[in-house]
C-alpha cells in the first residue's frame, strides 16, 4: 500500500547536474550563473551577521520588502519575497490551479513549470517557440480554453534566450483577463525588459524575479514575485512565515546597497561579451538562437566534442536538445576574459571536430 498519491510517486525529481561543480577549478558557464564572486559589502555583512550572534533568532526581514520594491520601482504591497523564484513559480501555481487544469507552457523551457504542474495534476499545453520566430504568439493565444487556469512565460526565455515583446505579453493578459500569467523575469537585469509597471492594469499578471543569476547569489535562494496587492496578500497565506533564510536577507540587503557593482557586470557581459561570442558564432556559420539573456544556446555540428574538450579544459556548459532532439549547448557568458578564453577553446574543439567546414549559413537576424 502507498501512503503517497500514486502520480507522486510516479514522478521523476528534478536533478539538474550539479555536483563536483567548483568555481576555483571549473569555469562554470553550464548554469547561467554571474561568473565573479559578489562583492566585499555583500562578504562582511553576512561575517558580522555570524559574529553578532544572532542566529539562534527566528528570520526577520526589516525593510527588505520596501528595498526591492524601490529597487523595481514599484510599492511594497505589490512585492513578496520567496525562497529562490523556483518558490514563486510553486506557490503561484498552487493557488492558481486545481487537478485538471489546463497550463499553457510554451517549449522548450525551464523544468521547473512542468514539475510543479505535474505535482498539482494539471494537463499541460505546450506551443512551441522556434529559432526563426520565436515567441509563439498566436499559437498560445488559440491554446486557451475555459479549462486554462494559467500561462507561464519567461522573458527571456531559458534556454532559447528568447525575448517576448512587452506588447505581446500584454495583449495575452487583455485577451484573458480571468486566467493567470505568470512572467518570469528571471534574467530581467540582462534584458531590461519587463511588464513590473503594468501589474495594477492588469491584475492576473504575476511577475517572478531572483538574486540568483545577475546578483550572484544562487546559493542563498532569494526571489520575489510583483504583482497586484490583492494577489500578494492571497501569495502570502501560502508562503511559509520564515521560508526565506536570514542569510539570505541580510545579503540582499548589502547587495542592494551597491547595485553598481552588479550593474557594471550586466554592461560587461551584455556590452562586451556577448557581441563578441556572437561574432565568433557568425563566423563559424554556427547557429545560435537570438538571446537577450546572458546565455547562448548553440548547435555546432559536434557538440559533444566540443563540450568534452572544454570540459577537460575546466569549461562547463550545458548540452540541451531542441523540441526534434537535435542536441546543443546552452553556454552562459561571463566576463570578457573569461569569453575570450571559451573561444579559443571552442575554435579548438572545432579543429579537433573537424567541424566548421560544412556549415549552413545562418538566416538573416
Ligand atoms: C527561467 C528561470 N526561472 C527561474 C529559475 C530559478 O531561479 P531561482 O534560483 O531564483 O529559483 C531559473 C534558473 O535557472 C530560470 O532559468
């Protein structure tokens, strides 16, 4: 006899791999991760949150709500800060959704949709983004049905990169204004896009950000979701009193303070690295998916060579394969020495391939 509901026990857990990953071995662009060490600020407030003793004292979070809203420009009731967004995403679905729902989730995207809405027993439709249109605007808007309960898009997407126009994620709220739409902002730093200002407009939008990628803090898992005050309060009686880790707070907190340090980081990367890995790209005649993110999902002709010969040089990346299963590697882009470093080692592993010499040129951006 199982004491569990049997579709739990059927499910598969969502291990992604992240073990023997060491950021003073391994240049790690396998996770989308901000590849330099936060800074100093952030360091000594959590030391002297240690020294003064205070963590035999339950979570308590002092104007931490008021400095994220500031930060995104938006009022204090219209913010909750979650554990990680991965928390964001699991209690906005709970309260969203009830077994047999239908879920609009455009593929390919990040695991963490369709796990939550498979615990919670809802049918998931699944339009599909592709590299020469990208967002499938009119395939989700045909998609809904009075079953949907909610739609989740992240912008950028992840791991296409893919960025929604802001016109297109709010003509699917104006054309359901009764279902849920969750936008997940994760990478919003990189893209500067978001729909944080529309959310008393419209208020079946749910707005899901982090401090794990841009600000470097993955480790202590800190989200925050924005949306109406009416849907922050219902949040609210869900999210546990203490679930977001004073660690966690206090970090932020110090982050938040010097957001130039993390602001110079995105111009960096986005500025800097990114151009130059996409020309690598285009001269290689490789294909790439346009990104406004911080990552670049590739298909060279032999990715696992590829992938191998970076990993014997210390380089992770992320093989994925697309929706025909044709594999490629999502590969984060860190600071501009550490992108010239890929490079070369890329153009190497091609050399080892012998890839590069029958290439399909790219379509035209
Ligand atoms: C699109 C997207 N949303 C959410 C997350 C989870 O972020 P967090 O660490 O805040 O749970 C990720 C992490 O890879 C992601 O890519």
């Amino acid at each position: 006899m199982n004491i569990f509901k049997s579709h739990i026990i059927q499910m598969i857990a969502y291990v992604p791999p992240l073990e023997g990953r060491n950021p003073h071995h391994h240049l790690l662009l396998d996770f989308n991760e901000r590849t330099r060490p936060v800074s100093e600020h952030v360091k000594q407030a959590l030391i002297n949150y240690i020294s003064e003793d205070r963590l035999q004292v339950y979570p308590s979070y002092g104007d931490l709500t008021r400095k994220i809203a500031d930060y995104a420009g938006i009022n204090e009731p219209q913010v909750m800060i979650t554990n990680g967004s991965d928390q964001g995403i699991d209690i906005i679905i709970r309260a969203a959704c009830t077994e047999g729902d239908e879920i609009i989730i455009p593929v390919p995207t990040f695991a963490m949709y369709h796990q939550c809405a498979r615990i919670a027993k809802l049918n998931v439709v699944e339009p599909e983004y592709t590299r020469e249109t990208g967002f499938p605007v009119s395939a989700l808007l045909d998609a809904i049905t009075p079953k949907t309960r909610l739609i989740v898009i992240a912008n950028p997407n992840n791991p296409s990169g893919t960025r929604i126009h802001r016109n297109d994620i709010l003509t699917i709220a104006r054309s359901a204004p009764d279902i849920a739409l969750l936008v997940d902002e994760c990478y919003f730093e990189y893209s500067q896009e978001t729909v944080a200002d529309a959310v008393m407009e419209y208020p079946n939008i749910l707005i899901t950000r982090t401090f794990s990628k841009t600000w470097g803090l993955p480790s202590i898992r800190l989200g925050y979701v924005i949306s109406h005050p009416d849907n922050i309060r219902a949040l609210l009686n869900i999210r546990g009193p203490y679930d977001v880790n004073q660690f966690a707070a206090v970090a932020i907190s110090a982050a938040l303070d010097h957001p130039e340090y993390t602001h110079q980081y995105v111009r960096e990367v986005m500025e800097e690295s990114k151009p130059l890995f996409e020309q690598f790209l285009d001269q290689q005649a490789i294909p790439y998916w346009p990104s406004s993110a911080n990552f670049i999902w590739a298909f060279p002709d032999n990715p696992d060579v590829i992938e191998q010969h970076l990993r014997r040089h210390g380089i992770l990346v992320r093989p994925r394969s697309d929706q025909s299963g044709h594999k490629g590697l999502r590969i984060t882009l860190g600071d501009i020495a550490q992108t010239r470093q890929l490079v070369d080692r890329i153009q190497e592993g091609l050399s080892i391939a012998g890839a590069g010499m029958m290439k399909v040129p790219l379509p035209k951006k």
